[in-house]
C-alpha cells in the first residue's frame, strides 16, 4: 500500500491498514517478535523493520532492516535482508516458501495462507543464527 504518511512505529502503521491486511499481517508480525524478540523494531519509511544495518554501495550509504515486514497493494512483503556464503537467505528457500513470489530478499504473497510458515519460521532462525540475538 503506498502512502505518503510517515509511521513512527509499528503499531501506528498496523493502525493505520484496513481490518483485514491488519488480520494477514499480525500473525507473521506476532512470529517475527516472538524469534528475534531483541531485534531493534523501526520504521523505514513504510517497512516495519526489525534489526539495523549499515550498508555501503557503490553510490551511496544507509542504514537498512534485517527483516521487514509491509503490506502493499495485492498482499503482502516480508523481507529477508541476510546473506550466507555470499546467497540471500530468502532466494534460497524459495522453492519451500509456499505460494509467493520470491527475489533476492523479498517473499510476496496476496495472503498469509500461501506462505509455509514453517519454511518462513526456519528462515527467522537462520536470522537470528546468523546476525545473532541482538541487532
């Protein structure tokens, strides 16, 4: 869902979504905190995110989520911003996650019921094994 309204926290951008996106993406919300419970929470623009990093590209610098979590127009975006032996996490469950489209760290899907969240409980391990308890 685009929108130009800047969330200070996540609780005003769940607020702010219709019932029933509010109803798809609590649950894999409720998951995220309940795996990586002392990740930083932020918003990133319209992104919930959890955890923070500092990236350096080639052009430019920021800070970015670990694991981000939006709705959009058709669904909704979970983001897996973590690599292991140079490969995104999220590119390589790809063919487990169940029914969404997958890039390198984006899982889309137009419902929860189409992700296998078994697969996506895995990946939040992986995370949390990876960039560890804290971030």
């Amino acid at each position: 869902m685009k929108s130009t309204v800047a969330f200070a926290t996540h609780e005003e951008y769940m607020a702010s979504l219709p019932p029933e996106k509010q109803a798809e993406l609590q649950p894999l919300y409720d998951l995220i905190v309940k795996i990586l419970p002392k990740y930083e929470r932020a918003m990133f623009g319209n992104f919930m995110g959890f955890g923070r990093y500092r990236y350096q590209g080639k052009t430019c610098a920021g800070e970015w989520f670990h694991v981000g979590l939006t709705s959009n127009k058709t669904g909704l975006s979970l983001y897996v911003c973590c690599t292991a032996n140079g490969k995104y996490l999220a590119e390589e469950a790809k063919d487990k996650l169940g029914k969404a489209t997958v890039g390198k760290s984006c899982i889309r899907t137009s419902k929860l019921a189409n992700l296998n969240l078994v697969e996506v409980e895995k990946l939040l391990h992986r995370v949390k094994e990876i960039e560890g308890e804290t971030t």
